[in-house]
C-alpha cells in the first residue's frame, strides 16, 4: 500500500507488548541526563553531599555493632563484626535504595510522563544512576574499615562489578513492578518502606547465613537479595562462592524481571491518563 | 506532496473520575474484592463503555498533514484539541483507529518540561534539551545560541529557581526554539512570557514553518493562528467539524461560541464573589449586544449595554451601581458608575430597579474579562460588593479597518494618525 513510507503507527495495543529494546537504547542519553540530573541535585541540596552518601550504611554498621555484634554477640563468620556488617549493609543499601527509588520514580517524573513522550522504562533505569554514585563512594569505606582491621582483598574482589550488575538486575525487576503498581494503587508506596525494611531482616545482611538451621536455608534461598549479600562477602573476603546460591538467585531475578516487565509494559499505557 | 501524518478514524475513551478513583487504593480493591467478588468479573467482562462513566474525548477523527504545511487546531475547551496532540505525541494511546507518522516528531504541550529549580540555566538547557530530543552534542552545538536567544546572559550559571517568571519562560522557550525536528507539535504554550518575546517566539516559529517543516498548532490565540497558519480543523465535542482554510474556520469557530456562549443571564443573589457583611442587594447581571440580544461574547470595538437588577428592603434611595473591569488575571482596567458617568442619577428610587450602561465601542481586546460589580443607597458607602461577579469574551476584530488586529496591550485607543512634513 501506499502507506508504507510513514515510519511511525501509532494504534491501541491489546494484551502484552515486548519491550522495544532498540528505542530504549535510541534514548539512553536521556537516561544518562536524567541520572546526572539526580546525582547534582542531590549535591547542591545538602551540605553534606557525599557524606550522606557514606552515612546510611556507616550509622548502620556502627550501631548494629554495638548491639548485635558487642552486646548480642552474633557470629560473623570469622571476621571482626564492623567489617562483616558493613560488607553486608554496604550492598543491601545499595539495593534498597535502588528498589525504594525506582518504586517512586514514575511518580516522582508525572510531569514528563504527561507532556512527553520517551519509553516509560527510560525513568525507573535513570532512577539507579544517582544510587550507583552513592554506592561507588560509600564502597571506598568498606576498604578503609578493611584496611583499619588488616584484611585484604584479593583476586576474587574483581568480582566485585559484576555484583553491582547482578544488583542491578535484581532491583531492576523489583523497581520496574512496584514502580508501575505505584501508578494505579497510589497507597502502595507507603508500604514499599515496610516491606523494605522487613526484607532486610529476612536477608543475612546484619547475621551470617550459618546462623540460620540447615532445613530452612531453602526459604532464604529463594530469596535473590540472600546470595547476592553472600557474593558480596566471597568475592571482599576471599571466602569460595557459593555458586549454586548465586545461580538460584539469578535465575530468582530473572523471573522478577520477566515479571515486573510484563506488568509494567502493561500498566504504562495507562500512566498518562491516570497520573 | 507527501502526507507525513494521517490520522484514520481516531477515538479515545476516558473514565470519568478516574483520577480520583484510582487515588484510592490497594486496600478499597482488595476491600471491594472481598465483600463482591463477583462485580469485578462482571465489569471485566460486560460491555462496560456503556456507562454514564466512560466518554469519548476523541471519535472517528481522520485527518491527513501534507510535508511542510502548518496546521491550526481550534475549538473550545473540552473539544479534544489537547487530547489529539497528546494522541499524536504518543503521551497517551488510542482506543481506537490510528496514527501515521513520517519522520521525526517533536511535541512542545509546555515550555520547560522537567526544567529542575535547583540546577543552572545552563544545566537546563542539557536537561530540557535530551527531555525535548535532542542529542547531547546537538545541544552543545546550539548552546550559544540559545542562551543568546534567551537574552538571559550572565545569569545562565544562576540556579533557575532565582530566575523572574518572564526569564524563565524565555529560557524555556528558547530551548524549545532549537528544536530541529521535521514535525513540530505546540500546544497553547505562547500564552506565558511578555509581549515582546511572544512576538519573537512566534517570528522564529514562521521561520520554522518557511523552512517547510510540518507544525500542528493548538491556540486560544485567534490572530496568532491566522498569522501561523493556512488551514485549519475545527473540533467539537471530540469530533472534527470542519476541515479548511484559516479564515473560514477561524469565521465559523467564533460564530459557533457566540451562540453557545449566550448563557442568559447571572444570578447574584447568591454569589459566592460577595464580600462579607455585605447585604445581597445585587439580584442579576447580564449583558446585551447591538441588537438587543442577551450575549456574553462580544467583539472588539463592539456595542454592548451592562444590565444590573437590585431589589431591597425599603427605599433605594439614590442608587448607585459600579462595574468595574478586570482581565482574568485581576488587573483593573476600567471602572464605571452611575454617578462619575453621566445618564441614570436617581433620587427616591424604590427597592427594586435596574440600572444599564451602554458603551457604544467597547474599548477591549479579545480575552477574557470579569466584572466586579457594587450597589450603594447613596454615594456615602457601598452596601453590596461581588467579586468577579459576571464573566465576557472579547473576540479579536478588525477595529481600525486596516487588517490589524491590535493586541499585547489591554485597551483599544481610538485613534487617527496624520502626517506633516
């Protein structure tokens, strides 16, 4: 037909549509300026800019300290319990952030999602930018607090960027869903702190996964965010990874991407008319 | 020439308080499914766009934009405009029917999307220029000439949040100026900034135009549409009236709300615009146009007579009643009574009357305006006062019979010129 010079068709779409990967990368630089956008206000708000940065996981790890690692005395696999706790808070903050801010992301840009067009998906991605900023500068820490108890990493701290990735991956299911859920049900994002935080505790993130009886090990197993921690701690401490957990937890995030994509590909062609 | 955007059989359906609806939670649908768990599968599955719930924002609309052509859409509030640009910016999706598209889109329904308070001028250009589309070295590339096109000058390293209105806005739209896409979609956003800027945002806009790129352009705005544009479409009610060239659409658009607009008349008795401790003397205001006829638009340089009907206890004594003109954004233009201009000065009037003024040429450009309306018993102090009482619209009109349409200003200054070397 005639039609066919016209190189956009824009019609109702019913039921599940995949994701437009190659649009999404056409748009990566709104990605970046969104991310960079984040990353400097958040330095020209506070006074304290980078150190607010370091100050969630440190106050953490200072006070989990003094209350379950001095007072309670749980075991920490063999290490000073600072190092430990700040290794695990370090990546669960990270995490947390992620997930709490992609969930919030779509809210947060209503004004973009009603007057422009881009891929919806570009927001809740952007969203990991300043996190990753913050999680770079509080890991340099981590090598402080290990340098002040004489432990030093090894070969296997190279591992350490595909961590992050695999983070990433996992808050990226995560996010993208409760972003979407947050569009329709405005009340969920009140519960998504909550949830956060009770997450935590079911994380072997402030006590070892030893400390948890062998037949129950599967239940935090099908937790991602429990292997992930995990690795984190292998590829710090020099200590074997437990591959076959890594393994269970990636596959685990990838069903929660699977997921969060279909849903929120579904929702998104909503967000304009109900924002 | 080639037809880069046709629109076939377009419709959009809206819910109805859906905002407010979907506001309300989690916990109301869990609550909902609980106590009715068969409704929700009846709503899914029953033909539920029946309802007095759903409406059609948009029906059965096909148009087709040839390259290069500028295209004007009018039609009154609620007719769809926004709602067919934010279709064709893909904001939003169709219900039904389609869209096609040939080349590279840009939708401009604001001037400074995503502009962040806190950063710099500079940082905003980068920001609202990736939102807007642009490429970051496309940015760096124009940077200078947006800021000049701006004329912000120095304070383009200044947080935006310090900016005045007025350069906000021109940053903003100078940014927007830039843009360099083969179609351009604009909603009313000419209606901020000063007057100066406005014209200069709407020259660099036919420029736009002459360098045959395809423009969509949504305006309140009558004389900026006939400057802009050729054809023009109509909408009403979600549906395309009429299809044609500027003038003539332009003509039917302003009969049309002449007539719907002739809304009788305004009840005073209980106006929400009146001030307290005032006693509720005023009963009804309404306007009539040349002849005789109870409108509440009118053109410009038009004849027009105000009528206002008290009713009180007692005696009137020598009643006084005062309009005075605001625009919509509460300046004061003109204020009139029956005592300062000359005509009705009663003495011993009884408690019910009217009282009417007629201005022969109203001295007004096409906007919008509101008349505060006072009554007093004598010139001593006034008994009745109603805020924003009664509302008109000025329609634009050749006044001078030159072709020119004057505006940017408030009034219409009748004047002759003469020359003497």
């Amino acid at each position: 037909m005639e039609d066919s010079h016209f190189d956009t068709v824009i019609e109702s779409k019913q039921g599940w549509s995949p994701v437009d990967w190659r649009e999404l990368w056409r748009f990566r630089e709104l990605m970046f300026t969104l991310a960079w956008r984040d990353i400097k206000v958040r330095y020209k708000q506070t006074v304290l800019g980078a150190a607010w940065a370091i100050f969630q996981p440190f106050a953490g790890m200072v006070i989990f300290s003094v209350f379950l690692g001095s007072f309670v005395k749980v075991p920490s696999d063999n290490l000073p319990y600072p190092v430990f706790v700040y290794a695990g808070l370090l990546p669960w903050t990270f995490f947390a952030n992620c997930v709490g801010g992609a969930s919030n992301s779509i809210l947060s840009e209503a004004h973009l999602i009603s007057k422009i067009y881009f891929p919806r998906l570009v927001i809740p991605i952007a969203s990991f930018g300043s996190k990753l900023f913050d999680f770079i500068i509080s890991f340099f820490i981590m090598f402080l607090i290990m340098a002040y108890y004489r432990i030093f990493p090894g070969a296997s701290a190279l591992m350490t960027p595909l961590l992050v990735l695999f983070t990433l991956l996992t808050a990226f299911g995560i996010g993208t869903f409760f972003s979407a859920l947050c569009v329709t049900y405005r009340d969920v994002r009140y519960i998504i702190p909550v949830i956060i935080q009770l997450w935590m505790y079911a994380t072997p993130v402030v006590y070892p996964l030893s400390i948890v009886p062998a037949r129950y090990r599967w239940i935090i197993s099908l937790n991602p965010v429990a292997g992930l921690i995990d690795a984190y701690r292998s590829a710090l401490f020099g200590k074997p990874f437990d591959w076959r957990s890594i393994g269970t937890s990636l596959a685990i995030s990838l069903v929660f991407i699977v997921i969060g994509l279909a849903y929120f590909r579904k929702a998104e062609k909503r967000f304009a008319d109900i924002i | 020439m080639t037809t880069v955007i046709k629109v076939e059989n377009l419709g959009k359906l809206y819910q109805l308080g859906i905002k407010q609806a979907m506001r309300d939670s989690l916990r109301d649908v869990i609550v909902d499914a609980l106590k009715s768990p068969f409704r929700r599968f009846t709503r899914l599955r029953g033909k539920d766009t029946d309802g007095d719930d759903f409406f059609w924002a948009l029906e059965g609309v096909s148009l087709e934009v040839r390259e290069g052509e500028v295209l004007g859409i009018i039609g009154r509030n609620g007719a769809g405009k926004s709602t067919l640009l934010k279709l064709i910016s893909r904001i939003t999706e169709p219900t039904r029917g389609s869209i096609k598209i040939r080349g590279r889109v840009s939708s401009l329904l604001e001037v400074g999307t995503g502009f962040h308070p806190e950063l710099t001028g500079g940082e905003n250009i980068y920001l609202n220029g990736s939102i807007l589309g642009m490429s970051r070295a496309e940015i760096s590339r124009k940077y200078d000439e947006i800021v000049e096109f701006a004329e912000i000058g120095r304070f383009i390293d200044t947080p935006v949040k310090r900016y005045s209105s007025g350069m906000y806005v021109r940053l903003a739209f100078a940014v927007a100026a830039h843009l360099e896409p083969e179609i351009l979609i604009v909603d009313e956003v000419l209606a901020v900034g000063d007057a100066s800027f406005q014209k200069k945002c709407l020259k660099k806009m036919g420029t736009v135009a002459r360098e045959g790129r395809t423009v969509l352009f949504v305006s309140h705005n009558m004389p900026s549409v006939q400057n802009l544009t050729t054809r023009c479409l109509l909408l009403e009610k979600g549906q395309v009236v009429m299809t044609a060239g500027t003038e003539e659409v332009i003509k039917k658009y302003m009969n049309d709300v002449a007539q719907a607009d002739a809304q009788p008349v305004m009840e005073l008795a209980e106006h929400p615009g009146r001030l307290a401790g005032m006693t509720p003397a005023l009963r009804r205001i309404w306007m009539t146009g040349g002849e005789g006829n109870i409108v509440n638009v009118a053109p410009m340089g038009g004849e027009v007579t105000f009528h206002v009907e008290y009713e009180i206890d007692g005696t009137a004594r020598q009643p006084i009643v005062g309009l005075i003109f605001e625009t919509i954004h509460g300046s004061r233009i003109y204020g009139i009574n029956n005592k300062v201009a000359p005509g009705a000065q009663v003495t011993d009037a009884p408690s019910r009357g009217m009282l009417s003024c007629h201005v022969p040429s109203l001295p007004l450009i096409a906007g919008d305006y509101f008349i505060t309306v006072t009554f007093a018993r004598s010139a001593e102090r006034d008994i009745d006062w109603i805020e924003r009482a009664y509302r008109f619209t000025v329609m634009p009109a050749d006044v001078y019979g030159t072709g020119h349409i004057p505006r940017d200003c408030l009034g219409i200054l009748y004047g002759e010129w003469t020359f003497s070397a």
